[in-house]
C-alpha cells in the first residue's frame, strides 16, 4: 500500500499528516518533485537525482549571478538586475521573510521568460527549465554531480532516463512512475491517490491486481469531473471514492449511484487544535500592505475590540497612522515569535486585508480556533471561513453584532466554532482511522 500524490500540494500534505496524526504508517510518493519534498516523502526524481537529506537552501544573496549584476529583495521576491535593466525574477520557498531560493526565472533582453533554474532544499540546482516563445518546452534533471540524469520532454511528454549508462525511454510521465515504483519494490497493492491526472494514469496503467481508492478533495462545479465518471462506468483497479471537501459531500451524497463500479465516502482531514477559544476581545490581522479594507470603520465599530495588526515588513504612513486610536496596536516588522504569541493571545481573526496572505494567516487562526470573519472581496482562503462569517463591504454593522454576540454568549462562540470546524472538514482521530482502516481491509 502506497500514497501516491501528484505534487505535495496543501491538500496531499493535509492528508499526510492526518495519517500520521492517526498513527496510520503508509509509505508517500510524490510523482513531481519540486526540490523540497520531507526528507519521508519519496519521488523518482529525488531517487535518481541522489541528493542527500540535508537542509541547507540557498539564501538569497549567495545566488552566484554574472559580473556586475545586482539583487535585490524584498521579504517575497527577489529581482536580479544588470545596470537599470532587470535580468531575473527570483522565487522563496515561503513568505516568511527568511528568503530562501526555489526558483530563478531568467529573462532575456526582451524581458521575455528564457529558462528557470530550479534549487532544492540542498541549496542545489537539481533542475532547469527551457522555456520557447512563452512555452515550457525541455526540463532537465541533475544529480549532485551536476550530471544530467533525467530528460523530460515538456511538449510531447516523453522521458529519457539515465540511468547506468543505460538510456531508458518512456512515453508518458506514468510509464516512468511505474517503473520506478517497481524498481523500488513498492507494495502497490493498494493506492491511495488525489488527482484525477497523473496518479490516476499510474494506477490504470499497473498490470497486477489492486484495489486503489481515489480521495476527492477539489471543489465540484456543476457536474462531476469526466475522469471521475470514467471510473463509475469502467472496471478499474479503483474501487472506492472519497470525497474530502465536506460541502460538497452534502450536496452530491444522494445523487450518487450505487450499482457503480466504485463506492463513495466521505472523510475530511485532522487538523491540531492546540487550544480553544477564550473569548477575549483580542483580534489579529496579518497583511503585508496598507490596503486593509475599510479599516477605519471597522475598527471605529467595535470600540471594545483591540485590534492587533502585523505585518512582516516596515509598514507605511498610511497605516501607521492608526495608532491614533486607542483600540489599534500595530506590529511593523514582527518576528515570527511575536506573530505566534498574538495568536496564542487572540480569539477572532478578521480576513480583510488586499494582497497576498502571509504565514497561512487564516490556516493558524483555524487550528486555534479562532472565530474568523471576511469580507467577500478580501477572502485568502474560504475554506476555513464559515459562509455565515463573510459580508459584503457594506456589511460592518452586521460583523460587529456577529462578533459582539460570539463574546457575550459561550453556547453562541462554541456553535461558531464547531460550524467553522464541521465545514472545514474537521474530523477526529477516531472518525478517521475507522474510514482508512475499512478502506485497508477492502
């Protein structure tokens, strides 16, 4: 039995560390590496690039760049520049500020992409990408040697292998996948997988009896995807479906057949819930710019609420001048240990600021159980936000009197929470090691 995830996404590590939460020990495959995958989780390209497990990544300034070329950086990207003409868009693994380098996209004179060196978590170049008109057309994979070990055929998608000074030719990205899994001897017998593209591909093209189980965790639109559909109508070595997003389970569960070839389920994720909600009238916003939306009414609104607003950069005039009023506390600048503290010490997270989310901010407000509320326009992540949570503009009045009654009333703050939780997803360890383990023995 394998887990067998296309990339190592949110929703593929989500579902990792549910099984390892459960004590459920199931070896991972991830079919495209992007250089920093878990030193647990497997991937033929990490197999045959050979790269060791330590941490090091390539800070920022050591990126060697051509004789007079300049960086520069701010906490999420950074530019490399020759003169006053911009040669290369630099990429960090993460927007906490320690700018750590996954991916240089160099430009041509033009300013058109030309090709995209790819570093791992060794600090590493364990891959470049050839890019023709606009198009990714060739990537290259490297062992620590700098030796070319894999060629990927972007356009066609064929892959040369090298492998003992022996070429391998394979059509697809699956037929690699599948050697490789042989090669390594895994117990395919059962597949977990989540997408309905490459790993679905794997499992229909492995030849020995299974019972592999899809787990669904995209939305659904209007109509079931047509792979999945596939897989009602045919005879596969997928048996089971399992959806993972709670609102649609809820709306397609009585319209699913049951005479199909697969049966369907549901099982959401375990997420950690340090602490519950106290319900103190302390609230956090996380943003990275000045545009906060209708900030000046918001906290003019609910006077009894003292807003603690974080950025991780230097903050503007702008929005420094809310210390004027008495129920801001701004935080320019902040650690990452300040940032952990106001989520330990706050109980509503408001999901109002325009731009990028930084540090998965409504992800933390969840799994500490704060009550989170949105408006429309400036949602970063809905899943973790209620629907009876999220107003319009207009609305202030009306998230000032749902906040309001939250902290007056503990049955009203702990049906908010258990709703937001349910919605999410949420379930316990319990729930879940039933679901996996009837799943294992079927």
């Amino acid at each position: 039995m394998i887990n067998l995830f296309e990339n190592l996404d949110v929703e593929s590590t989500d579902f990792l560390r549910s099984q390892l939460f459960a004590n459920i020990k199931i070896p991972s495959v991830v079919i495209n590496d992007d250089g920093f995958l878990p030193i647990e989780v497997d991937s033929p390209f990490k197999f045959y690039c050979g790269f060791g497990d330590e941490n090091t990544p390539l800070y920022f300034n050591r990126l060697k760049v051509p004789e007079f070329h300049r960086i520069v950086a701010t906490a999420s990207k950074g530019e490399v520049y020759d003169l006053h003409q911009k040669r290369a868009d630099i990429f960090f693994v993460a927007t906490d500020n320690t700018r750590l380098i996954k991916e240089v996209h160099w430009l041509d004179k033009n300013g058109n992409l030309s090709w995209i060196d790819h570093y791992n978590r060794q600090g590493k170049l364990f891959a470049k990408t050839y890019v023709n008109n606009g198009q990714q057309v060739l990537k290259r994979y490297f062992n620590k040697e700098g030796k070319e070990v894999i060629t990927q055929y972007l356009v066609s998608g064929d892959i040369l292998l090298h492998e003992e000074n022996v070429e391998r030719y394979f059509a697809n990205l699956a037929q690699f996948v599948t050697y490789y899994l042989r090669k390594k001897k895994y117990q395919v017998d059962h597949v977990f997988y989540n997408t309905l593209n490459q790993s679905m591909m794997v499992s229909l093209g492995l030849q020995n009896d299974g019972s592999d189980t899809l787990f669904w965790h995209e939305k659904i639109a209007n109509d079931l995807p047509g792979n999945m559909k596939y897989l009602m109508d045919n005879s596969t070595r997928t048996k089971h479906i399992v959806f993972q997003n709670y609102v649609d389970w809820q709306t397609w569960k009585d319209k699913l057949p049951n005479d199909k070839n697969v049966d369907f389920r549901f099982l959401g994720m375990i997420y950690p819930h340090p602490r519950g909600n106290k319900m103190r009238p302390e609230a956090v916003i996380l943003t990275n710019s000045d545009q906060i939306e209708h900030l000046d009414e918001v906290v003019q609104a609910m006077p009894n609420i003292h807003f603690n607003i974080a950025a991780i950069t230097e903050m503007s005039s702008k929005l420094l001048a809310f210390k004027k009023y008495n129920n801001v506390r701004l935080y320019p600048n902040a650690t990452t240990k300040q940032i952990q503290e106001l989520y330990q010490t706050s109980d509503i997270y408001l999901d109002i600021n325009h731009g990028n989310e930084i540090l998965d901010a409504v992800r933390g407000a969840f799994e500490q159980n704060m009550l989170i509320l949105g408006f429309e326009d400036t949602l970063h992540n809905p899943k973790f936000i209620s629907p009876d949570n999220i107003f319009k503009h207009t609305e202030i009045d009306k998230m000032a009197d749902k906040i309001s009654d939250a902290l007056s009333d503990t049955n009203t703050m702990r049906n908010l929470i258990d709703q937001q939780r349910l919605l999410a997803g949420d379930v316990s360890v319990d729930q879940y090691k039933e679901v996996i383990e009837g799943l294992k023995g079927e």
